[in-house]
C-alpha cells in the first residue's frame, strides 16, 4: 500500500483523526498541545497518527490534505484544519455539532 492509500485509509476508517507530533497524552508541540487539548474538553474519542514516527505521512499529507502544517483534524473525512481552527471552533461552540454526528455515524 502506498503512502497515499495508507493516509486516505487512515482517514476513512477513523470518525475523529488528528495527524500530530507526539500523541494526546505527551504532544511534542505547542500547537497539537492545544488542539488535543481542546479536543479533550469535549470528550470526544479521537485517533492519532504521530507524523513524527510516520516521516512518508509527515511528508505526503500536506499534499493530500492541502493544509501546509500539523496537527490536521479530520471528522468524518473532511479536514476541519490545524490548531487555531480547532481550538475556535470548541471555543464558539460550532465543532461540537461535528463531533456528535461523528460519534452518532
């Protein structure tokens, strides 16, 4: 399986998906701190790829996904971004909404 058929897999098969550098409970970066960190608040069950030990993910999703940096959150296999993004959207309320029906499907 190529690198890009693992990404897209990993996408399809996970509701909740954030590729960032470490893992949710020890991230190796401010930013997917943060994003973990607000995702965390709302309870919501997530998997993780560490771009860290996946250098060909590291490399080859931002081509696929078209977003530049990490973390990247995917719900339902839609990008919903990076860091800032994440961590707004919990705070306005409106990534919650997503989260359910990603949990509900």
């Amino acid at each position: 399986m190529s690198t890009e058929e693992t990404i897209k897999k990993q996408i399809a098969d996970n509701r909740v998906l954030i590729y960032m550098k470490g893992t949710p409970d020890a991230p190796e970066c401010g930013f997917s701190a943060k994003a973990v960190a607000a995702l965390k608040s709302t309870g919501t069950d997530l998997a993780y790829v560490n771009v860290l030990q996946s250098p060909f993910i590291r490399e080859r999703l931002p081509k696929i996904s078209g977003w530049p940096t990490f973390p990247q959150l995917f719900v339902n296999g839609e990008l919903i971004g990076g860091s800032d993004i994440v961590v707004d959207m919990v705070a306005d309320g409106s990534l919650q909404p997503l989260l359910a029906q990603a949990a509900e499907a």
